[in-house]
C-alpha cells in the first residue's frame, strides 16, 4: 500500500485516499481542453472566420505533442520521480487552458498546445502512477482511470455551451476549465508537502531504453492498436458534434452526443482492465471492442441523425474499452516500473503520432467531398485494421527490457497468487509466445 511517513507515523489510509484523489484528478483533467475546443468549434470558425483544415488543428496539434513530448516523461522521471513530474504536468494543462481564454484564435491554438504538451507526459505517467501509488488495486484503478480519461472529453463538450452561455462568451468558458488541473497539482504534492518527503519508493529508477523491447512482435502492435484506437477517438471527438450539426442538429443536442459517448465509455473503461487482468490471453477482448468501434463508424457514415446516440453508445463502449485494456496491458505484460515506464512510453509517443494524423485527414477528406460518409468510412477500414493488430497485441507473456528482471516491490496483483507462483511474479507464463 502506498504510504508516506509523517516522524514516525504512518498515515496509510490519508495517503491512500489522496493518491485514489490524485490519480482521478489527474486522469479527469487529460481532456477537458479537447471536449471544450469540440464543443465550440463551430463558434471559433464563425467568429474568426477559420476553415476545417485550421479547425483541425486544434485536434491534431497538441496530438503531435503527444508523440513528441510523450517520449521525455520516462527521462524526466527517472530524474525527479513520477509524481513530481506529474504535477508539472498538470500545471502545464492549466497554464495551457487559462491562456486560452485571451480573446484571439492565436492564444486558443498556442494554449491548447501548450496544454498538449502538459498531457503528452501525462498520458505516459497514468499506468506508472497507479502502479507505484495504487499497485494493490491495480485492475480496478486502470478502469477508474481510463473512465475518467474517456469521460474527461464529453463532460467538458456537454457543459461548455451551458457555460459560455452563463458567461457571455467563448472564452471564458474555454479558460475555465484550468480549475480541475489546478487542483489535481495541490492533490499530488500535498503529500510531499505534508511530509517533506518526494514520494513512494521505486518512482527514481534508471530508465530502460526504448530498443529494449526489439524483437517482440507485441510491442508494435500494442503501439499500432493504442494509435489507431486514439486516431478514432480524436477524430470523433474532433469531428462528431460538427458531423451531426451538418446534418441539421442544434449545437448543445451535438455535443450531448459526444457527451453520451464519453459516459458510455466509462462502462467498458471499469469492466476490460478486471476482466483482463484475470485472464491469459486478451486476444478476444481486443478484437470485441473493435467491432463494436467499427459497427458505430458505420452508423455515423451511413445513418442520419435519428440513430445518433445508438451510435454513440456503441463507440463509447469499444472505444472506452480499447483505451483501458491498453493501459491494463502495459501493467500486466511487465515485471517493473522501468519496464511498465518503457513500454508505456513507446505504444504511446508512438502511437499518438499516428494518431495526429486522424483529425486532419478527416478534416480534409470532408472538405474534398463536401460530406462526412466518405471520411467516417475511412475511419472503418481503419478500425478493422485495429482489430487485426489487437490480435498479435493480446497474445500472453512477458515484455521485459530485461531477460531476467528483479521482482518490482511496488507491483501486486489483483488477485492472489496461483499456487507456486510468488506475489510478484506476472499473471502470464515468463516463456515468449510462438
């Protein structure tokens, strides 16, 4: 159990509730400037007269910062610890968010991607959070936070109109949502402030180089099913409500609909991690969840706007689930936190560079046909394309950068040990699959 010593008290249970606050804080807080740019896109473009490839932008933008900044988190906090580089994190989502509320399009994109900047190391960082702060509810704190991460996008897309109603304009309302990240920061350092130590054992380790895992066919797949999953989801949080406003529904109806996604994903968020940590092989989890992405594209493309929210829920159900099982996934395949840092990183600043690509192709394929079915289709063909890689990416057992690895102190299962297996040793067999 995570703790931190206070003299020579131990205060677990305060501990444990802040870093249960920390990490929910924390993974709430990744995409609220996504859902709120969403939400108000519409608004940037007819008052400063933007079109959909600039539009686009505001997606794609800080998703490359994904992909090129995600790659220091593991430098940066073999260096300072994890928490630590967390919080400044957060501070950079904040800083990011406020700056949007400047009244000019050029203060929204360099906010935005300063706040991308601020979630590339962030992204990295939740699977290695929970295992340090909350390793003995590992299952159950993946789906936590991944629901949260999925929710995080629709809760700002359905409030932000309501918002810049209330406050008589779009900028206010963009730059409000600095509050959540700010209070995330004061909950990850309230106990190093506390106690003055900087955290949990096992945060500051030397960082496994990310060649480490060349050879296993797992990793980029892995990579490749974490990029496609997030190009998908970008892309509809990017690009739903307008597709829907195009086709004649009011603002705040259209972004409910992103909103009812978002919730809808919390389900397979909670459920994917517990299920897949307790079993062998995660092929069929993948591939279930990509089909049930795939059938809901299908429906944007081909449906009208009475079947909106079907669509929405079965998008929200494979994509919240196709998000946690990668996160599940980067804890259950490895033995450590360098290991689980490592590879984290690697399906991450990797696959978010694929996925930068997704909002801007969508958006230029709509601007050269004039319409949404040809672009949503071309998000299809690439989900079934997940699906084919999430069957490599959920074969059974252990990615090490090391052959033969110490036990991690910080990991413990979710369930107990199978006879002659000790606490520490990983769910799957040590050998490499065939």
């Amino acid at each position: 159990m995570s703790h931190y010593q206070q003299g020579n008290r131990v205060v677990p249970a305060v501990a444990s509730v802040t870093a249960v606050s920390a990490i929910l804080v924390f993974a709430v807080s990744l995409r609220l400037v996504f859902g709120s740019n969403s939400a108000l896109q519409q608004d940037l473009a007819d008052a400063y007269g933007l079109g959909p490839v600039l539009l686009a932008l505001l997606t794609t933008g800080p998703v490359v910062c994904f992909g090129l900044f995600g790659a220091a988190a593991g430098r940066l906090t073999a260096r300072w610890g994890a928490t630590a580089v967390a919080a400044a994190a957060l501070l950079l989502v904040a800083v990011g968010s406020a700056v949007r509320g400047l009244p000019a399009w050029q203060a929204v994109f360099l906010g935005t991607l300063v706040a991308g900047a601020g979630v590339a190391v962030g992204n990295v960082l939740g699977p290695v959070l929970i295992r340090i702060h909350t390793p003995q509810w590992s299952g159950v704190m993946t789906g936590l936070y991944t629901a949260l991460v999925s929710a995080g996008a629709g809760i700002a897309s359905g409030l932000t109109v309501p918002v810049r109603d209330a406050l008589g304009g779009l900028h206010p309302a963009l730059a409000l949502w600095a509050v959540p990240p700010v209070i995330g920061v004061l909950l990850l350092l309230l106990p190093v402030v506390a106690t003055g130590r900087p955290g949990p054992s096992g945060e500051r380790r030397p960082p496994v180089p990310l060649t480490a895992f060349r050879g296993d066919r797992r990793v980029p797949a892995l990579t490749m099913f974490m990029g496609l999953q997030s190009l998908v989801a970008y892309s509809m949080i990017g690009w739903l409500p307008s597709v829907f406003r195009q086709r004649g529904m009011d603002a705040t109806r259209a972004g409910v609909v992103l909103t009812v996604l978002s919730l809808v994903s919390i389900v397979t968020a909670l459920i994917v991690p517990v299920l897949a940590a307790r079993m062998h092989d995660q092929r069929a989890v993948a591939v279930g969840l990509s089909a049930l992405t795939t059938v809901g594209l299908l429906g944007v493309a081909l449906g009208g706007t009475r079947g909106a929210m079907v669509w929405a829920v079965l998008l929200g159900l494979g994509q919240g689930g196709e998000l946690s099982l990668v996160m599940a996934l980067v804890n259950i395949r490895t033995r450590t936190v360098a290991d689980a840092a490592a590879l984290s990183t690697v399906t991450q600043s990797v696959g978010y560079l694929i996925a930068a690509c997704g909002p801007l192709t969508v958006g230029l394929v709509h601007s050269l046909t004039g319409g949404w079915t040809v672009p949503v289709l071309v998000l299809v063909v690439l989900s079934v394309l997940m699906g084919g890689a999430g069957l490599v990416a959920g074969r059974p057992g252990v990615i090490s950068g090391d052959p033969a690895p110490a036990p991690d102190p910080a990991a413990a299962p979710d369930r107990p040990a199978a006879p002659g297996r000790s606490p520490g040793s990983p769910p799957g067999p040590s050998r490499p699959p065939r």
